[in-house]
C-alpha cells in the first residue's frame, strides 16, 4: 500500500463555542478560515468551515467532523470548488499528529474527479496559528 501526498489545509482558528456538562460530554465547535498548497490543488478555505469536538469527561477526544469547502485552481489551472466531510478521531497515536481523518470529498474539478471516490486519509499536525491536515490518497503502487 502506497499513499501519496494531495494536498494540505492549513488551518487558522477563528473562534470556539462550547457546551459543558458536569457529568458527560462536552462539545466544541470550532470555526475556521485557511488555505491550501498541494501538487494538485491551491486555494482558500470559504467561509463557513465548522470543526465539531466531542470530549469525555477524561478530556479524550471521541469524535472529530470537521465540513467545509475549499475554492482554488487544479493542477490543469481551472477554477474549482472542493467539498470536504472529514471525520476521525484523536484517541490513538500516530506519530507526531494530533488526529487522524477519514475525508469524503466531492469536487466539480474533471482533473481532481478522482478525489470523488479514492481512499483518503488526513494527518492533523500543530501549527502556531491552527492545525495542517495533510490529505493523502491510496495508490497502486
């Protein structure tokens, strides 16, 4: 199994929300803006990305689902919209990141047509100003 590198969103936190509760879960919403560099794509984060926590009272975090869609140019130079549903969570370890995620995307690029339907996994790494979710796809190697 090989997996190669799409692109990576660098996320810049705006603002949080929260729901506490004494004797269960907490919920945090968090809202964001960025941009993103890649081989295949280059754009920006549209506004209206929401990241949703759910954290046990132990302060794991149970669950990650993250939505937001991204506007920029493919590889081809065509302007393009990218959607984004990307769920996981931090519960494990895995190297230096924070999280792993699960992306669903649709996009109306005919170039980047292939994130409709591969494999993909994204890596949440600390940055000053966010997080940088590397998103890579699953190649025949």
């Amino acid at each position: 199994m090989e997996w190669e590198e799409v692109f990576t969103v660098h996320v810049k936190i705006e603002k949080t929300t929260e729901l506490q509760q004494d004797d269960g879960d907490t919920v945090v919403m968090i809202s964001f803006t960025g941009h993103v560099t890649g081989k295949y794509f280059r754009g920006e984060v549209l506004d209206g990305g929401i990241d949703t926590q759910i954290i046990g009272k132990s302060g794991e975090r149970h669950t990650l689902s993250a939505r937001y869609m991204l506007q920029g140019e493919d590889y081809e130079g065509n302007v393009c919209r990218i959607y984004i549903e990307n769920n996981g969570d931090a519960n494990k370890k895995w190297k230096d990141a924070l999280f792993r995620t699960y992306p669903k995307m649709i996009t109306n690029s005919k170039a980047l047509s292939f994130l409709n339907q591969d494999i993909l996994v994204g890596e949440g790494l600390p940055t000053e100003s966010g997080v940088d979710i590397k998103i890579y796809r699953w190649v025949n190697g």
